[in-house]
C-alpha cells in the first residue's frame, strides 16, 4: 500500500545527498534471449536496488521485443572493489550501480572524473532534477547517474517486540536508553547490528551527527572544506560516544563485527530484535524477513535530549550508470532514459521505499516513511555525511574505525584522528 502525500521540491531539496548504503545477498535473474545490439544487455546493481530495477528492466524488456538483459546483484564491498577495477579494465557491465555524489571508489564524481561513465546529459529527464541535487547527479555540469529518488536513514522496528515490551517509539536520546533497557529485560535485543558487513558500519554514526553535529553547526561541511573544523573537534565525538554506549549497555546483539547485515535483517523480521537503524531503501529486505510485514515501522532515530534538536539523515538512493566502454552504451543509455519517465521513476522509488526524484502531481510514498516527512518540511534534513567528503578515503576509513572502536581496539579520539588524517588526503 502507498500513502497519497504531496512532497513539494521544497521538502526533496534538503535531501541532496548520496551514500553507500546498498548491499544484499547477491542476487541473479533476467533473460537469456538476445537484444538488438547482440546479447543482452549486462547489468549489475545493488542488493537494495532490486524490487525498482528489475522493475523497469522487466517492464522495459516487455515494451521492447529485441531487447534482453542479464542481471545480477552485489554486496557493497563487491561493488567498491571488483566493479571498480572492471570498469579500469574496460571489462565492466553496461549498465552497473553508481553511488550519487562523491565519496567512494564507486561514486559518481570518482568515476566521472576517471571517464568510466556515459554523459547522459542530453536526456529530458535531467532537466527536471532539483537545484539542490545536482550535485549527486553532476559533475563538471555533466549528468553522469540515474535515481529514481531520496531515501531516509532511521530505525526499522518490530512493531510486536515494542508491543511484549510494552514501550512506545522514542523522541529523545533519554528515551531511546529507557526503551532499550525494557526490551533488554523481556529477552529481546534492542538493537541489531551486522557490523561484519563494512557499509552498516556507518549507520548509526549517519543517524546521530545530524542532531550532535549539524543541528548546531549546520555549515559544518563548509568549514570542513575550508580547513576550520575538523571531526575529531566537533559532535562527531559525542556520536560516536552515544555508539559505544549503546554497545555498553548490552544493547547490540553479542559479536556485532561477526554479524552479517542479512543475519540483522532476519533478526528484526522475525522479532528476536526489536530494531535496527537502517535506510529506507532496505525495508523490503527487513518485509521479506517477516512473516507479517505490516508489523514493521521506522521512526527517526533520536540523538540528543532536546527533541527539536533531532535532525534526519536523508540522501539520493543509489542509481545506475552506463559504462563509457560498453559496446552496448547507446542501447544502456535508452533504457535510463526510459527510467527518467514520471510513472517509472514513482514506480521504482515507490519500489524501494524512498520519495521520488520528481513527479506529475502527488507523489506515492510508503506509510511508515510518514514519520521523517515533517523534518523535510521543517529543514531538519542534512545529506548522508560520506556525499560532501572530498575523497575516496575517508568512508572506508570511517567502516574501519567503527569495527575498531566495537572490538575494544581503538578510541574515539583515535578514530577521528584517522578520519581527519583521510579527510586531509588529496582527492
């Protein structure tokens, strides 16, 4: 079911950024006919990706006779590492997953700037992107990426675990612990974490540093371009305090780092853990889960004491790009113009649980997204952290720190010292 919502740009401006969030069982399906070109079309997305791509490949493939594709899924490490030295060698997909922004080995930025990407800036759709979030989609000018739309970043919930323990969904660090504490002593983890999986890592720092950091100093990213703030002096400290307190008080699973994100997933879903903090994008993931997937919710994850002060993370979901060294980028390049289509880009976010890039009147968002449409409105929304960092280092960096910091190996301060030595690093 969708909720009918008007999201005004307004709202969908305060969401320009992007984040490696993706990651899933790899998954693999589509045809094994032939398209026009010869073969089908290669295709390698994200595991969040897949309820909206294979979508609009299904859908495009039954509009278009001669057309076939075959598709598979990777983790997100996979992507980072063994599609980023495909598309080096010249021997990658035609059509893979990009992350919008900068930030990563797989980001739009990094890669447009290594010319690994087809210019798409010559679609009609790329007109109707939103000031505000060209920067995921652009560099130089150029549209490099497709996204169907923004995704938030909260804490997925079982809605029959809070029910046992009897607690209601918090709106003040304070009450997060409490709410814990209660599920604790009713035998159900509070929190799940599948920290051996890198990119989860990050999460609950990107739930935090809204509230600690940017709804204090908002211009952060600002000065820490200019060379006037660093993280180790900022509320990145207090979040990551706020990370290992939690970890303190028993309210993770036992050995986060030995927990895969998918082991997480199953936990919340079938209610041996009352939540995880996650990204919208991944809700199916967590319905599939369950056996009653109406009994999953998501609520903005609070960071400090002062409700006003709680900000949300929110950023372009992850896209998709046509290679620049694709035999078949002509052929690549017709099916994302065809995804720039109004009722597609709804379809695929509707798809994926995010609010759609642009569309011709109300758009369709998921219920349990209603919740974090009140901060949009009301400005408390900042981009995924990882979309204004200037380099490739600084992410993988931060997925180490935090697996550091859990196994009892490092320090807050030792950890954002690393972070700052990356940020420094050249681009």
């Amino acid at each position: 079911m969708a909720l009918d919502r008007s999201v005004s740009r307004r709202r969908l401006l305060q969401l320009a950024g992007g984040a490696t969030l993706a990651g899933a069982l790899a998954a693999c399906g589509g045809g094994n006919g032939s398209s026009s070109s010869g073969g089908p079309l290669k295709v390698i997305g994200a595991g969040s990706q897949e309820a909206g791509l294979r979508k609009a490949l299904d859908d495009y493939k039954k509009a278009h006779s001669d057309f076939d594709f075959n598709l598979s899924f990777s983790p997100a490490d996979q992507l980072q590492t063994s599609l980023r030295a495909q598309l080096a060698a010249g021997n990658a997909p035609d059509l893979h997953a990009v992350y919008p922004g900068n930030g990563s080995a797989m980001s739009m930025v990094q890669l447009s700037k290594a010319n690994l990407l087809t210019d798409l800036s010559s679609q009609s759709w790329t007109q109707k992107i939103p000031t505000g979030f060209k920067g995921a989609f652009q560099n130089d000018g150029k549209t490099f990426i497709f996204s169907p739309g923004t995704s938030v970043l909260g804490a997925i919930y079982n809605k029959k675990a809070f029910a046992t323990a009897g607690v209601d969904v918090p709106t003040t660090w304070s009450e997060l612990l409490s709410v814990c504490d209660k599920l604790k002593k009713k035998g159900i983890v509070p929190i799940a974490l599948g920290a051996q999986t890198p990119w989860v890592t990050q999460l609950i720092d990107y739930a935090l540093v809204p509230g600690t950091v940017y709804a204090k100093t908002p211009d952060f990213d600002d000065k820490m371009t200019a060379g006037t703030a660093s993280f180790a002096d900022s509320g990145w400290a207090d979040a990551m305090d706020k990370y290992l307190e939690l970890q303190k008080k028993g309210f993770f699973n036992d050995n986060p780092n030995g927990t895969t994100y998918e082991q997480a997933t199953s936990m919340v879903g079938t209610g041996k853990a009352a939540m995880a903090v996650q990204v919208s994008a991944v809700l199916q993931a967590f319905r599939a889960a369950s056996s009653t997937p109406d009994d999953l919710g998501m609520f903005p994850f609070p960071a400090t004491d002062v409700a006003a002060d709680n900000w949300i993370p929110g950023g372009v979901v992850v896209g998709i790009a046509a290679s620049a060294k694709s035999k078949k980028a002509e052929e690549a390049k017709k099916f994302i113009e065809y995804c720039g289509q109004p009722e597609v880009v709804n379809a695929w976010a509707e798809a994926v649980a995010c609010v759609p890039l642009y569309s011709e009147g109300d758009a369709k968002v998921d219920p349990v997204l209603k919740p974090f449409l009140p901060y949009l409105k009301d400005n408390k929304a900042v981009p995924f952290m990882d979309q204004r960092w200037p380099n490739a280092e600084v992410q993988p960096t931060h997925f180490a720190v935090v697996q550091e910091l859990l196994g009892g190996k490092s320090t807050v301060p030792a950890a954002l010292k690393k972070m700052d030595e990356a940020y420094r690093k050249s681009a």
